[in-house]
C-alpha cells in the first residue's frame, strides 16, 4: 500500500508475464528502462485492474494505473471516458499533479495526480473518491506555467476564452473574442448560434492562445483566432482569405483555398498555427505574416496522418513504404523532412493508424515523439512491431531509437471515437495519458456504445 482515500486506495500489483526478450532494458536515455528491439511482441491477455491499481504491462515491464471506471462520470453512469482525441490537447498540469478526463455527455472532471507514486486522487471541491467537474466546455488546456490554472471556454459564453483557478475555484474571463474585430463580426444571438471549436492549445509561454470558431458545430468554424497577451487579437477568415487584427501584417492570405476548419493548434514557439482540414492534410499560418503554406496528404509533402507540432517542428507518420515511417521537419519548410525510424523493419507492414503527441516543455524539439498506434478496419492481430503498442520516437537526430513501453489494448470500433488510444502526454515526458476499451473487456453502456476509460502509462 502507498496510501489511501476512501476510493482512491492505491494498490501496487506486478503482473508476471515479461518473455526473455523484454526483459531487459536498452539503456538509452531519456528512457533508459524501455525496450528498444525491432521484434514483434505479441500481447499477452489481461483483465483490467480497479482504479487506483499501479501495475506493470505485462509484455514490456513499464508501469500504469486505472484512472477511471464506470463510476466516474457520476453525472451519467455506467458510460465511456476519454481523452481530449488531440495530442496538442495539454492534459496535464505544468507540474503533473492534475490531469483531466471528458466523460459521455459534455463533462470534464479533474484529478489529483502523484507523480512519485502515480497515486490518483479527488481535488478540493470534489466529493471523496469523485473527479473535479469543471465548469468548462470539454477541450479545455492546462497552463504550462502555472499548475493551478487552466483555460476553456463555457457554456454561457462559447466565443469568450475564459481561466479557472483550482484554488480558489473561480472563473476569469481570459479574452472575449467577439471584440476581436473578426471580418465579419462574430457574434451569438438567436437564429446565429456560433460558437468554439473549444481547441484551445497555447505557446510554452502562456502568452498566445489559439482557438477556431464562427461556425455553428465543430468542423463547420472559419476563424482562427489567435491572441496576444501583449499585443491583442489577430484573425484569419478562411473562407475569404482575409487577415487582420491589432498586430502583425494585415490583408489577403497568401493563397486562399476557401475551407472549413477541423482544428487548429499553435507551436511551442508561438510562430505557427496548423490549420487540421477534413479530407485534404492542414494548412499552416506564420501568424506575424499572410504567408499560408500548404501540407496535403497527397502529393510529394507526405504530410498523412496525425501529426504533432513541437516548439519550430512537426512530426508525422509518411504515409509510405512501413507504417512506422516517421518524419521530422521545421515548420518554416515542411518540404525539408527528415525520416526518423532507420533502419525500416522488413518485410514492411501498413494497417495501424498513429497518434503523435509531443511534450511543448521540449524547448528545442529534441525530446522525443509518443505515439500510440490501433488498427483503423478494427483488427486484433499483431502481425509487425509496434502494433497496437505506445512508443516514442528519437527526434534530436543523434540516432534511430524506438523505445517501447506498453500495450494499449484498444480496439477501434467503427464509428465510436472513444474506442481510439488517443493519447495526452504530461510536461516532462514522463507520463502518457491515453483512452482504451481493454480488449473490448470494459462491456457497453446503457445504449449499447462500447465503453472506454483512461489509463496512465509511465515512460522510463
């Protein structure tokens, strides 16, 4: 026992089952524990532990812990629990004693996190062995320098960025983003219901925030807004190609493709805004300038899949040759790209879908790249390495490491998005946050909709 309250009691259990080949770890920093072979793995079968339970993944050796259950959501019972689905998403707070969970039905819950013994806890303001219900709109982002604060937006006022302090449990408006000066204006009123796309994502530095809206539903909004604490509020109309605001130039994007916006998310730096588009790849905005720059799927660019911006770079599965082709580029050329994973295993291998997430407290991109992998047609066989697995990726361009540290042991259930291992990563690299359905083991709910819930994966 490391401790106990009243539900959160935390159990320490290892699980036998790591072959010969797992056994030993590779020793390379900053994950010195982590396998890093190029074999297959397959998973060894696992009934999901309660809440609170630290285990060890069974085929890899790395700890994790049961965050939810079908408790959790007490506002609807016996439902699903995910993650925010986007790894620029920040989950975590700066110093990885908070974490939030999205419940079926709109709700956010906060938890106490320690990192030290990875014990799972109620907040102040919660009922004993209960999540934190926030009083935000789900897609909120933890502050990356301040661990008591987070920012969202509300029910009551969508197109308003607004600040919750865990102290002293009170909302701030951050910016009203209808005073934005946006072309044409934004506004909420009956008959023109526009709302957020609630993707708020920061720089490392707090100081600009992000976030899509003017639409009536998510995938429907045309403004990037991006605000300044210093120098005030800049847009961008994507379907007229117009730019403005109080700083930096002003007038028509340099190309103008007129599209609706997926999601956007901002660099660590602050410099960029990845612009995500259904059905076409993204967009990329040098916020300062009018300068667009175009990263579709199709073409030369191999700009495919679920990527993630770090602080100058971007990190994406190519499309080509393995499923494990990964590349690397700076955001002020996405057509200089870096492969990552050398040598490619053989015979190659497509079929699983890859989520990036990348630590923003990564102030030069050298740190490396999670992912966390599932078949997209829904299949369970595991026929190359690092399927269905979490793993990370070297970025500083030293060398080629894959360090592998666990099974996800989530099953893609079409249409249900809560049954991908979306996955968050905390600040310092050493915690992943991720959704699964353990196998299909957690059942469904009421309505017939597979359940998921959150685990937490330590990196070592």
């Amino acid at each position: 026992m490391w401790g106990k309250s009243t539900r959160f009691g935390i159990r320490l259990v290892m699980v036998i089952g790591l072959s010969a080949g797992t056994m030993f770890a590779q020793g390379k920093n900053p994950y010195p524990d982590a396998v890093t072979d190029m074999l297959i793995h397959q998973e060894t079968p696992m009934a999901p532990l309660p809440v609170n339970t630290v285990f060890s993944d069974p085929d890899f050796g790395s700890l994790m812990v049961r965050a939810t259950d079908e408790t959790t959501n007490f506002h609807n019972p016996g439902t699903y629990l995910r993650t925010a689905a986007r790894g620029s998403a920040n989950e975590f707070s700066a110093d990885a004693s908070k974490f939030y969970v999205i419940g079926s039905g709109g709700w956010e819950y906060a938890f106490g996190f320690n990192p030290s013994t990875m014990a799972i806890s109620s907040l102040p303001g919660a009922k004993p062995g209960q999540g934190l219900a926030l009083p935000l709109r789900i897609g909120s982002a933890f502050s990356f320098v301040d661990p008591d604060f987070i920012y969202g937006t509300t029910n009551s006022a969508p197109l308003t960025i607004t600040g919750y302090r865990f102290s002293t449990a009170t909302s701030t408006p951050v910016i009203d983003t209808t005073t934005c000066g946006t072309q044409p204006p934004l506004m909420q009123s009956k008959g023109h219901n526009v709302v957020s796309d609630d993707d708020i994502t920061l720089s490392t530095d707090d100081n600009r925030i992000v976030i899509s809206e003017g639409g009536k539903a998510s995938g429907k909004h045309m403004f990037v807004i991006v605000y300044d604490k210093k120098l005030g509020c800049r847009w961008y109309n994507t379907q007229t190609g117009q730019i403005g605001g109080q700083w930096g130039a002003t007038g028509t994007a340099s190309i103008n493709p007129n599209y609706v916006i997926r999601h956007t998310a901002i660099s660590g730096d602050g410099k960029y805004v990845k612009i995500g588009v259904n059905q076409f790849g993204f967009y990329l905005w040098d916020v300062q300038t009018l300068n667009i720059t175009s990263c579709p799927v199709h073409g030369g660019l191999l700009c495919s899949g679920y990527g993630i911006m770090g602080r100058e770079h971007y990190v994406n599965a190519a499309g080509t040759i393995d499923q494990i082709n990964t590349l690397i580029r700076p955001l002020d050329n996405l057509s200089d790209f870096t492969q990552l994973v050398y040598p490619l295993p053989t015979p190659h291998h497509f079929g699983q879908e890859k989520h990036f997430v990348w630590t923003l407290g990564n102030f030069d991109d050298t740190q490396p790249a999670c992912a966390s992998d599932y078949n997209y047609e829904g299949e369970t066989d595991i026929d190359a390495p690092y399927d269905g697995e979490i793993f990370c990726i070297e970025t500083d361009g030293q060398a080629s490491t894959v360090w592998r540290f666990a099974h996800n042991r989530a099953v893609w259930v079409d249409p249900y998005f809560n049954t991908q291992p979306l996955g968050n990563m905390s600040n310092d690299g050493r915690y992943f946050l991720f959704t699964s359905g353990w196998d299909g083991q957690l059942g469904n709910d009421r309505s017939g909709k597979p359940r998921s819930d959150i685990w937490i994966l330590r990196l070592d």
